[in-house]
C-alpha cells in the first residue's frame, strides 16, 4: 500500500484528503459496498488469497477517501487485512492500520510522514507482488517517457513495478479515463478541476533516480494512462519542490493502455 505517496501526489492534480463524516448509523448502512461484501466473505485468519484480496481493496477505499469518497468502507476492509494476515506482516499491517485511522480520523496526513509507515507499507507490497500470484508489469520511467507499458492487459489485479532509470525524479500517476474517448492531450487543455472531473485517481509511485516502487492495482475494464507532472528539472525531491518548469508530461512523459 503506497498510501503516503498517494496523498502526496495527488496534489499534482489538485486532490486533498477529505472530511470523514460523522458516526450517523444511517450513513454507515447506507455505503454498505460491493468491496465491504468482498472482505467479509474473503477474511479468515491466515488466510493468504483474502490477506491479498482485502489489502489491495483497503488501498482503493483509502485512496477514494482521501480523494473525496465515503470513507465508511475501509475500516471493515482494514479489519478483514488484519485478520488475514500473515504471521511475518501482523506488526506491519499494525502499523499501516493504526496510521491509515489516525489519518482519516484527524483529516490529516501527517501520520504518513513515519519512516516506520513507509517501511510497513513497502514490506507488504513486496511480499504481495511475491505471494499473491498476480500479474507484474515492470515499468521504467526515463527523461522522458515510460518504457515497458503495454498495450492491453487484462481485467483483474495487476502490480506495476516501478523503476526511475532516468536523471531526473519521475513519478507515476494511475488514472483511468471516465470516458475512452479521452486523450492525454484533453485533459493537458483542461482545469485542474475540469480534469478531475474525466478520470478516476488509482495511486501513485514516486521517487530520485534509481528509485523502485510497487503498486497492486485492481483494474476494471477501460481506457487508462501514466503521468508525470514532476516539473522538468527536478534532479532530487528538494529540487522538485522549487523547479518551476513545466510538467514533465508536457515533455511526452505518458503512456495510455486499455484494460479488457
């Protein structure tokens, strides 16, 4: 689970952690959920197939909450991880639990910032992209493109294994199209809000030169694309914060493919 890098680089496109809502039972009845169906029929303890299932399910409905979802789901999609984990990741899936609650209960992602969150969470997608029995599509970004995306995939869990071959800090943003007929080049015409509004947000690696990442990801059937908004001359993260040159996308740092 990338849930630091996720946050952090949604800003590119604008993207904020939200409100949680209240504890109105109502509203809690109310967003009952195909993924909450999905955990508690998958959860058992020890459980490999739900441990995998439910931590790739709990990163989506984490990533939708802090992007403007109900929130309402992950808890029970969390719990069912926890359960399902096993024995060499119940500290980690500790860690990553009580930070994701801290997170969505303060608003605030600060809980995210602990080297011993980042560790957790890069444990366990490791030992996902190892153990889960998932398709794995290594992608390398260089000055500036992405190398190895393919053109089809198929529907269903798939990690991407991230690598930074370039000289600059490149980050890979996930978005699925809302509507197929969409082009990169629409939403580069577009309002940060305007864009918002035609894709969907599915995560995020990021990191310097000779950084790698890995992303499980469900993907559903349609059209989606890699982005990098990292400004043009961005050699290291301080860098990266102070370049005011353009994005790196606007250099052709893209790459589109269709889920069938």
């Amino acid at each position: 689970m990338k849930i630091l890098r996720v946050i952090a680089l949604a800003a590119a496109l604008s993207l904020t952690l939200s409100a949680c809502g209240g504890d109105d039972a109502d509203d809690s009845a109310d967003a009952t959920s195909a993924a909450e169906e999905t955990a508690a029929q998958d959860a058992g303890a020890g459980d490999a197939q739900a441990f995998c299932e439910n931590v790739v399910a709990a990163e989506t409905a984490v990533l939708q909450a802090s992007t403007g979802g109900d929130p309402s789901a992950v808890e029970d999609l969390l719990a069912a991880a926890e359960e399902a984990a096993p024995a060499e990741l119940e500290e980690q899936m500790g860690v990553v639990g009580a930070t994701v609650r801290e997170a969505l209960d303060k608003q605030d992602d600060a809980a995210f910032q602990s080297e011993e969150f980042s560790q957790s969470e890069e444990e366990i997608d490791e030992w996902v992209a190892d153990n889960c029995g998932y398709e794995r599509i290594d992608v390398a970004a260089v000055d500036y493109a992405f190398e190895g995306v393919p053109e089809t995939l198929p529907a269903g869990t798939v990690t991407f294994g991230f690598s930074n071959e370039g000289e600059e800090v490149h980050e890979m943003l996930i978005l699925r199209y809302k509507d197929p007929a969409t082009t990169i080049e629409d939403l580069m015409k577009l309002s940060d809000k305007e864009a918002q509004s035609k894709i969907d947000f599915l995560g995020a690696s990021f990191g310097p030169p000779g950084a790698s990442d890995l992303e499980p990801k469900e993907l559903t059937p349609g059209k989606y694309a890699l982005v990098c908004f990292v400004p043009v001359g961005s050699t290291s993260p301080k860098a990266a914060r102070k370049a005011d040159g353009p994005p790196h996308v606007a250099r052709g740092m893209s790459a589109e493919f269709t889920v069938e």
